[in-house]
C-alpha cells in the first residue's frame, strides 16, 4: 500500500521538530513506527500544518507513537498548528493526555 503521508524531521540543540504531511491512517503506520527512534531531545515539536484527514487508525497510531516517545525518551511533546476539527478529535480520544497544544 503507498502511502501519500510524509515526515520532515530536523533536530536542535534542545529540541526535536518534526512535521507531519498527508493524511494519518493506516498507510502512514511505517512512518510512525520509525519517529521514536528519531527523537533525540527532552522536547519534541509536532507540526500539523500540513496533516490531512486523520481517521481512527491514525489516532491509534499517534498514541502509540507518543506514549512510546514519553516512555522511551521521557520527552515532553508539543503538537503545533492544529485546525479546529484535529484539536476537536485529539481533545475527545486523550491524545492530549500524552501531549501538550501550542495555539
């Protein structure tokens, strides 16, 4: 299955900042499977600017990959430039459990 979803990942001194492109469902599993091992820093930025349609698939996938970044890293997680509808759905599955909003 191809997959149109897209990571753009770039690190700081004192920060990790990764950027999510696409739509976030099933076909962006491999992707997100690989972004813990990516996170090098104590905080971690996600920017969803550019994040289409997230189904329920894909909010499994981000809770797995935050939990496993939380645990695995001990980092703290910022998700950056949602729209209303993924603010809405990540308030309503906990993903803000796992992760802080920067409006």
């Amino acid at each position: 299955m191809s997959s149109s979803f897209r990571v753009i990942a770039r690190s700081t001194e004192s920060a990790d900042y990764i950027a999510l492109l696409g739509n976030i469902d099933a076909s962006a599993e491999q992707q997100l499977q690989k972004l813990p091992g990516m996170v090098d820093n104590q905080l971690v930025h996600f920017d969803f600017n550019q994040a289409g349609r997230i189904n329920s698939m894909g909010i499994a996938l981000l809770l797995r990959c935050f939990k496993q970044i939380r645990e695995e890293k001990k980092a703290k997680i910022v998700l950056r430039e949602l729209n209303p509808t993924n603010t809405l759905l990540f308030k309503m599955t906990g993903v803000f459990m796992l992760a802080s909003h920067e409006k």
